[in-house]
C-alpha cells in the first residue's frame, strides 16, 4: 500500500512539472513574438518537442494509472481475502468462547446447586446446634436445681433397671419397715436378700473442684466433696440396710461418670469408707453390669426352683422315647413279615410263568411217559429260580 502512494505522489509531480514547463515556453514565446523568424522556427520545434515530451509523459501516466489499478484491485483483492480469513477466525474464536461459556455457566450452575444444598445441610446443623443449645440449658437449669437433680436420677435409674431386669425382679419407691424411702429395691432370695439402692448427685461440691484455679481453693473443694459424698454414704448405710428386710449392703446410684471416675482416681479414703460401710457405689455403666450379673442369679435361682419339674418331665420324656423304640421294634418287625411274604408271592408267579411256559413250548404228541417229567411238581421254591427250560 505504500508503494502506490510514492508511485502516485511521483506521477503528480512529474505531471505539475510538465505543466509549468509548457506555461513557462509559452509565455517566452509570447514575450519573443517580436523576434526573428529563426527564432520562431527553434520555439516552435522546442514546443514540438515539448509537445512530444507531454505525450510522453500522458502516455508514462496512462501506464502508470493502469499499474496503479492493477495494484489497488490486488490490494482489494488481498484485504476481502485478510477480512474473509479475519472474519472466519474470527468466528471460530466466537464459537470456541460460546462453548466455553456454556460450560462454564453449567459448571457455574452446579457448583451453585452444591453450594445451595451446603448451605441447606449448614441451616439444618444450625437449627439443630440452636435445638441442642436450648437443651443443654434446660438441662443446666435442672441441675440447678437440687430436687429437679435428683429427679433426674433417679429417672436415669429407673430406666437403666427397667431395661436390665424383669418386672417381678425389681420396685420403684418402696418403703421399708423403717419408715425410709428406697429410690429403688432389688428382689434377691436370701441370702444376700434385696438389696436398696438409692441416687445421688453431689453436683455443687464437684463443680467447685473442677473450677478451682489455684491449690488452696481446690483443696478446699476437695474437703467440701469428700464430705459430701462421705454424708451421702453414711445416710445409705443407716436408711436402707435393715437387719432381716434388706442385704447387708445397698448400692449408692451416681447419674455422672464423670464424678464416678473422679472418685476413683483422687479419692481412694472414700471408696475404702464405702467398702467398710458396705455401701457400693456404682456409675451408670457399672449399675447396667451389676445388673446384669444379678439377672444371671435371678435365673439361677428360677433354674434351681424348677429343677424336680425337669427332672419330672425328663422321666416322662425318657418313657415316650422307650415307647417309641418298642413301637419301631414292632414296626420292623411288620416290614420283615412283609418282605418274606413278598418275596413268596414272586417265588410262586415265578413257578407259575416257568410252568407255563414249559406247556406252551412242549409237542402233545408225545407220550405220557415223556409229558409228565416236565410237569412234575417236585421242585423247590426259589425265588431267584426265574429262567425257563429249553424247548
């Protein structure tokens, strides 16, 4: 494209200066109009010449005009083809970057749904944390309170023995001869005979340990806890251990592992006052075994009581099996009869069919003397005679 330029440019100029060349010889011409004829003659052969020189000239710009053509439709020519090739690209990158966008927005639309169903689970986890919240307060305030507390033990015990002994092995509430209240009494055969067992939830004195942030306040605590729990051993032992009512030991109920556990590990002197005043202290989890061990006995003793009806119906039970050996006895008696009559009856149609056969095959032109060896009766009965006699 910058080569037309420059070639038109210079064809412009060539054509301005042609042109101010023939202004300029004509107006000397015209100045020297006065001159002599032989200079007339030399003006008009230069003006023939510069005629000569414009035609050159027109003829240089004609093909100068027709290359330029030539060079501009070639141009064209090669920008349709740059816009064509251009616009095809161009297209290509248009489809390309539709798909993608499709995808991505697919893509985009289910990371969304992901999202969305994320934030559902999330809402629901949320409720569910605001439920559990809710329930953890509840809970604190009944613990709060020390009535509504050892409600909620003695609930935890009830149904922790609903859930390990029979109905007929257990009650709720009893009152003994004492006039005291039992949480719940356990029916065993003597010995060791019921035993009580009550619950108990030193709450206060144990939150105060566990909060103790330096040693004397956490010694106090530990003071504070050991007599309470030691108080709540003692009452077990004088309330719910009576002589000829009750076992020679009762079980103290405690709602929390956690306190159970604690007893365990920093204070030994109270457990061992509660083996001396036979007073056992158990958890969730150990009364679910204790019981479990006292339901062992319970069948024990059920097993024990029944034992002359077993030993009754095994009595029984061994005749009706002596009857049925004599029955079978019978029984294979009748098949061995059956299997000997059985096996007579083919003996004699054996016979029988030999018989025939002999009188079917035999020439009645014999004499008697010959006919009657082969009728003769005399032959043992066997069984497993089953082939006939030559004819």
């Amino acid at each position: 494209m910058s080569d037309v330029i420059l070639l038109s440019g210079f064809a412009l100029v060539v054509v301005l200066g042609v042109g101010l060349m023939a202004l300029l010889f004509r107006r000397q011409f015209q100045a020297s109009s006065g001159q002599s004829a032989l200079d007339n003659t030399l003006q008009e052969q230069r003006a023939a010449a510069l005629e000569q020189a414009v035609g050159d000239v027109a003829k240089a710009q004609d093909v100068l005009t027709g290359r330029l053509q030539v060079l501009a439709e070639t141009q064209t020519n090669s920008q349709t083809q740059l816009m064509k090739a251009f616009g095809e690209r161009l297209d290509q990158i248009t489809a390309k970057m539709g798909v993608s966008l499709t995808e991505s927005a697919t893509k985009t639309a289910e990371s969304l749904g992901q999202i969305n169903n994320r934030l559902t689970v999330i809402d629901e986890a949320q409720k569910n944390l605001t439920e559990l919240s809710g329930q953890v307060v509840g809970l604190q305030d009944i613990l709060a309170n020390k009535q509504a507390r050892g409600a909620f033990g003695e609930v935890q015990m009830g149904d922790i023995v609903r859930n390990a002994l029979p109905p007929s092995a257990y009650a709720l509430q009893v009152q003994l001869s004492n006039g005291k209240r039992a949480d719940c009494l356990i029916h065993l055969p003597n010995p060791p005979g019921s035993i009580a067992v009550d619950s108990k939830f030193p709450l206060e004195s144990f939150h105060l340990l566990r909060k103790a942030s330096d040693e004397q306040t956490r010694k106090t605590a530990m003071r504070a806890f050991r007599q309470d729990v030691r108080k709540h051993i003692d009452d077990i032992a004088k309330r719910y251990i009576v002589p000829g009512e009750t076992a020679e030991s009762a079980l103290m109920f405690l709602p929390s592992e956690a306190i159970y556990a604690e007893l365990h590990s920093e204070f030994p002197d109270i457990m061992e006052h509660s083996y001396k005043a036979r007073v056992w202290i158990v958890s969730p989890t150990t009364l679910m075994a204790t019981l479990n061990t006292v339901r062992a006995v319970l069948k024990d003793v059920k097993m024990r009581e029944q034992a002359h009806l077993i030993q009754s119906e095994v009595g029984k039970m061994m005749q009706d099996v002596g009857r049925l050996i004599e029955r079978v006895g019978n029984l294979e008696s009748h098949f061995q009869r059956t299997e000997k009559d059985l096996a007579e009856i083919r003996t004699s149609a054996t016979k029988i069919t030999r018989r025939g056969k002999l009188i079917e095959g035999m020439q009645l032109e014999g004499s008697a003397e010959e006919i009657a060896p082969l009728l003769t009766p005399d032959e043992p009965d066997d069984a497993s005679m089953i082939s006939t006699r030559p004819h």
